[in-house]
C-alpha cells in the first residue's frame, strides 16, 4: 500500500513539475492573462465607473459580489472559530 501511495505522490509531482515549466514567468507583462483584461480595465474604469484608483474600481464595482463573498466566507470563518472555543471553554 506504501509503495502505490508513494508512485501516486511522484506521478503527481512529475505532472505538477511538467505544468509548472509552461507557465509564464511570475510578473510578466506579456503573459497571455494579462494582455486582454489588463488593457480593458486600464482603459474603461474612468470612464464606466468614474474612479481614478484602478484597484478600489476592480473591488468595489466590477468583482463587488465576489469581494462580498470573500468577505462572508472569512466572517463566517471566525464566527465559527468563536463559537467552537467558546464551547470548549478556552474563550
């Protein structure tokens, strides 16, 4: 059983490594990610939103509901880690 779960752990490595080596390099301008969505928030987030800050526009108005969400999912996080202390007495 050690030696299939040890070949499943290489063969994922070996993938994951092989995967990894086509990715762009971290922070490049010209990775095929950025060279559409880069440009059209650049150029329509004055005028569709009226907010100079590019990263407060993105955030509050174009992923808003995603930012929401995040931000339901972290407070309900806590709450739970709250109340699982609370209930074994160390809160």
């Amino acid at each position: 059983m050690r030696a299939k779960a040890l070949l499943a752990v290489l063969l994922i490595g070996i993938i994951l490594f092989w995967a990894i080596e086509d990715m762009p390099a971290f922070g490049d301008p010209q990775a095929p990610a950025t060279q559409y969505t880069g440009e059209l928030y650049i150029n329509s987030v004055l005028p569709d939103i009226g907010i100079e800050n590019i990263v407060t526009a993105i955030l509050a108005s174009y992923r808003g509901f995603d930012t929401l969400g995040e931000t339901v999912v972290i407070f309900t996080a806590g709450i739970s880690v709250a109340l699982l202390l609370r209930r074994g007495g160390q809160l």
